[in-house]
C-alpha cells in the first residue's frame, strides 16, 4: 500500500516521510486546491527526500480550463521539474465541456516522460468518469487520483470500485477524499486500491 502525503512545504514533506509516508506530492497554496511549488523547493525537496515526489503542475487556482499562456507555463514547469529530477509531476485540464482535454494533456504527458504523471481531482469535475479515465489510458497516464467525483472516498466508494474494476491494471487509482491516517483501513477495506492520499495521511500538519 503506498501512502502518499500531500504537503506545501519541504518541512511538511520531510515531516510526511518520517511519519511513514511512501510518497510526496509537492505543492504550494492548498488553500486554492494547490499551485507549482517553487524551484527552490522542489530543489531541495529532490536534495533531502529519500522517498520519491511528485510536483504539482497548476499556475493558479479556480477551473482547469487554460489558456495557451496558462498551457506554455504548464510546459516551462514540467521542464524545470525534469531537470531537477522530480519523479513525477500532477496536473489536470479540462475543456470548456468539463471533460478531459485530451490533446494537450497528451501533449504534457509526451514532455513529463520519463516522470510518472497523475492526474488530479480535475477528473472529479467530469460527468462520465469510466468515459473520461478511457481518455486518460489513450493519453498514455499513469495514474488518477480521485474520490469518485464525490466530496470523500467513502463517498464515491460505488464509482471507485467500478474505476478499479474497468482500469484493471491499465492504469493506477490513488484514492483521495478526506482520507486520513484514522480511516485509511477502513478506507482500504472498503475500496482495496493499492495507492491511498490525504493532507492528513500520516500525521495532522495543523499540529505541527
């Protein structure tokens, strides 16, 4: 079972993987969902870190709908997250539809490789979720995290085990939505994926 903390600081992300974290998605500005971290940070994230992380690739909050600015920014980030040997980076786009916007996210898809690419709770916004996460195996994803477009995993447990089942094994589900360290097992009965991420999945950062 892999636990993968989500922290907007290289404190938090090294507090993360002494508490028993396998993985890191680094970000900044969770109070808008999440921006890119800095350069420094993901600098130096790469420089302490003996677990692996993955950047996240967002210029600002609000929708996932971007411009051609928003999109050669997007590139430039992943580029830098390349360079700095990130290992993976998250990002999501839709299109004006609320559906996966298939010919750039398989255009950054093409520029992350080698880096693993998820795609984020984006895909909580689309109305055929078996549909939409089809696209994303085309566009060559390596995973999806989500609740089951539902505001919690326990939530969106009925869609999450129909994921599970018609991705079988094509592509990874990381299972979010107020998952914590005191339902993760109850969480992982209930919807047995193998990849499992919170804010609060190892240790609570409001206390620290």
């Amino acid at each position: 079972m892999i636990k993968e903390a989500c922290v907007e600081s290289i404190l938090e992300a090294l507090t993360a993987e002494k508490e028993g974290a396998d993985r890191i998605e680094l970000c900044e500005n969770l109070a808008v969902g999440g921006t890119t971290p800095s350069y420094g940070t993901i600098k130096y994230c790469k420089k302490y870190l003996n677990i692996p992380f993955f950047a996240m690739i967002r210029p600002r909050g609000g929708n996932f709908v971007y411009s051609k600015k928003e999109l050669e920014i997007m590139k430039e980030d992943i580029k830098v997250c390349k360079l700095l040997g990130a290992d993976g980076v998250v990002f999501g786009l839709l299109d004006e539809n609320n559906q996966v916007d298939v010919n750039n996210t398989k255009m950054l898809v093409e520029l992350a490789k080698p880096m693993q690419v998820t795609y984020h709770k984006a895909f909580d916004e689309v109305a055929d979720p078996e549909a939409e996460m089809e696209k994303l195996i085309e566009c060559g994803v390596d995973r999806i995290l989500t609740s089951g477009t539902k505001p919690t995993a326990l939530e969106g447990e009925d869609i999450l085990n129909k994921l599970l089942i018609k991705g079988d094994g094509r592509i990874k589900l990381v299972i979010a939505g107020r998952v914590t360290e005191e339902n993760l097992e109850h969480v992982k009965q209930t919807i047995p994926a193998t990849e499992f991420h919170g804010r609060r999945i190892v240790f609570n950062p409001d206390n620290q």
